[in-house]
C-alpha cells in the first residue's frame, strides 16, 4: 500500500459543509493536493472526480502562468476540462480548452486526444 501525505479520509472527515467562499480554499487545496498524489489512479476515480480534478488543474496552471503554461504542462487534461466545463455551463472556458489543443504542436496535441481516458 502507497503512503500519501495528505489522507483524503481525513480531509473529508474533517470537512465542515458550508458556503463558498473563495477567501477560505484550504479545503479544495488540501483535496487536491491528495489527487496529485493519486494521479496515477485517474482512471478508477469517479467521474465527479475526474471532472473536477482537470478543471483545478486547468486553473491553477493559468493561475500560475497563464493558458500557455497550462497547454504545455498538462495538454492531456485539456481535453477532460473541455467536457467538465461544458457540463458545468462554462461555454466559455469550454472553448478555450478546445482551441488550446487545435494550437497545440502536433506531439503535444496527440497526447491532449488522448486524453486522461474520458469518453468525450
């Protein structure tokens, strides 16, 4: 058995349901912090998970530098967050996914089709 640093059992159970609010993200840090852990399980997470996962990823690369960084660190999840943020009504951000990977160098676009195994 893997030992992780961050427990999701404990993360969650420590959890507090409550309002949203984007000054206080330590929950959704401390949840992703324990995916990256797991990236390798991609495939047997749950698909709320798999959803939600690449569009934190997609984020927080942009948030760190810009879309360009996010294209070229994380291409296959560009393909994933297309589909979760089509399911969450972002068109907008949706659109953008998909025109990052009709930019993408070839190598790099053939690696986003394939995706992180999520039927589009």
């Amino acid at each position: 058995m893997t030992n992780y640093r961050h427990s999701l059992g404990k993360i969650l159970a420590a959890h507090v349901d409550s309002a949203y609010d984007p000054k206080r993200r330590e929950f959704i840090e401390r949840i992703a912090s324990a995916l990256y852990e797991r990236h390798a399980q991609f495939q047997q997470w749950p698909e709320s998970v798999r959803l939600f996962y690449p569009c934190y990823d997609i984020n927080f690369q942009v948030g760190n530098g810009g879309f360009a960084q996010a294209a070229y660190n994380v291409p296959e999840l560009l393909p994933v967050a297309e589909k979760a943020f089509e399911n969450f009504g972002r068109e907008q951000a949706a659109d953008l996914c998909r025109r990052a990977v009709s930019m993408l160098p070839a190598e790099l676009r053939e690696l986003s089709q394939r995706g992180c195994g999520i039927d589009r």
